[in-house]
C-alpha cells in the first residue's frame, strides 16, 4: 500500500492521540472536555473512511451496477454526532454549575478545595 492509502489511519491516529493527550494533560476540565471531542471525531473519520466499498455506489437498485455502498455506517456515525454533541452540552452545563458554585474548573483547585474542606 502506499500513502495515500494509509492516509486515513495517519489522521485517525494523529487525531486519537492529540485528543486523548488533551484528557491526560490538562487540569481545565474545558480543555478535557474538548480532547474528548477531538477523540470521538477521530473514531468518527475512522468508521466512514472503513465503511467506502471502492467501486460502489449508493444503495438504489440498479442492473448497471452490481456493487452497493452500505448506508448503516454513515446513518450510525449521524447519531453518534447527535449523541456527543448532547453529553458535549451536558458537560458543560455541568462545568458552568461547577464554576458557578466554586469560582473555578480547574482540577487541582477543586482537589484542593476538596481537601481544605
């Protein structure tokens, strides 16, 4: 294989670790939350750029062509967006309540508020 066929498990990959870097290193819960988005979309690229059959084309029957393109995939990936994009606001309306009740949403500081109390 070449590279540009390997070019879709380069940016998986490169996406998947920047995300999941993100979630490791930072104490800014916002900053997590985005690594986590920023994880999910690379198993979003993944799974569409699996799902392309070469050669084929959308599901409607056809005598000229005899190789169909799956629909589930994409349809399944369209509500995993609809289903991050939700646990995406309630993260943050969580952080909102958080920063509202304790002045901030850094990790360390709430640990240490924590432990004052």
């Amino acid at each position: 294989m070449t590279i540009p066929g390997l070019l879709n498990y380069w940016v998986v990959m490169i996406l998947m670790m920047l995300g999941l870097y993100t979630v490791i290193s930072q104490s800014n819960m916002v900053k997590k939350i985005i690594g986590l988005n920023i994880f999910q979309v690379s198993v979003f690229v993944f799974y569409i750029s699996m799902s392309k059959v070469k050669g084929g084309t959308a599901p409607i029957l056809d005598p000229a062509w005899e190789t169909y393109t799956n629909p589930l995939p994409h349809v399944l990936i369209l509500t995993a967006i609809v289903v991050g994009v939700a646990t995406t606001a309630l993260g943050l309306a969580l952080l909102v309540r958080i920063h509202n009740a304790f002045g901030t949403v850094d990790e360390i500081e709430l640990n240490k508020l924590e432990n004052e109390s």
